[in-house]
C-alpha cells in the first residue's frame, strides 16, 4: 500500500510541474509588446547620449526623459526619479548599482516580489523587475537590514540596490505595466 501512495503522489507532484511549466510557457509567449522587458526603439539617436542636467539643480529631473507617470533611472548619475502622471517629480533618490546595466531606453515594470534572495546572496525586498541583459535580470531591489552597498563585482547582477525607505516608495510607484525609462 505504502508504494502506491508513493507512486500516486510521484504521479501528481509530475503532473502539477508540467502543467505549471505549460502555464509559464504561455504566459511569457503571451506578454502585451509593452509588458516584455525589452528595450523599444528611441525615437531618437540621441538616447545614447546623456541626457540634459540643470547644473543649478543637480537633482532636478533630466529633460528628454519622457512624459507622464514613469520611473527614471540615470545609469551615468545613479539616481532615480519617481514621475507622476503630470510630470512632477514625486521622489528622487541615489541608487546602487550592480554589475550589469541596462542599455538607455524605454522599458516597463515586468514583474515584482515582495522578498527575495539577490543573485549575490543578499536578502532583498521589493523587487521591482524591468528588462534582462543577457541572462541577468535587471531591477530595483532594497537589502533587508542592510544599506545599500557595493555589488560584488565578481558576481554579474542586475540588482539596483535602494535604501528600505526609497524601496518602500518605489514598491508602491511602480506597479506592473508602469514605464521605466533608462538615461545616461
């Protein structure tokens, strides 16, 4: 009796891999054009080049990065701006970077978890998850208990590192779908 049991979960535990498998298949063969992570064509060559900064105001948003509610990230200043819907900065703070960034470009929030392990080993919380290069995810996370520090420079990751403050504020900012828009 003890070896059918076995086999029956065996045979059930297989079954719900391979239907969750099939689920995942879909889901990402079915993404929106505007949900998939991927970089769309600057309508201009000049997204490569940096973006104009107020020298007055250091902090102050970046003009050419868009219009509307979006999330701003500077790879060149490592500073993020939070947007709303009428243009007006709601936030902006200094990150941390990882080993990886993202190409200059418009993205949008592709998925989020709440806590997780970071690719270096670190716990984080507030995942917040925009593009892929190569094989690294790319996204902004805050270290549980930690303050941002330096990414292991052996280790390629993506994880943009906030205080837990600044996480808490972009964990609300940027739900799925919300534009992210990657500057020099």
């Amino acid at each position: 009796m003890a070896g059918t049991s076995s086999q029956i979960v065996a045979g059930l535990t297989a079954a719900a891999v391979t239907t969750v498998g099939f689920l995942a298949y879909q889901a990402s063969a079915n993404v929106p054009a505007g949900l998939g992570g991927k970089a769309r064509p600057s309508a201009s060559p000049a997204a490569a080049v940096k973006a104009p900064r107020d020298k007055r105001h250091p902090d102050a948003l970046p003009s050419g990065s868009g219009k509307g509610e979006r999330v701003v990230y500077s790879v060149d200043d490592d500073r993020v701006w939070l947007v709303g819907e009428t243009n007006r900065v709601q936030r902006t703070f200094k990150v941390t970077p990882g080993s990886v960034d993202p190409a200059p470009g418009s993205y949008a929030v592709m998925s989020r978890s709440n806590a997780i392990t970071g690719t270096d080993g670190t716990p984080v919380e507030h995942v917040v998850r925009f593009t892929t290069v190569g094989d690294v995810v790319v996204g902004f996370s805050a270290a549980v208990g930690e303050t941002a520090g330096q990414a292991d420079s052996s280790t390629k990751t993506g994880g943009i590192r906030e205080t837990r403050t600044d996480g808490d504020a972009m964990w609300n900012f940027a739900t799925i779908g919300v534009p992210v828009v990657v500057i020099r």
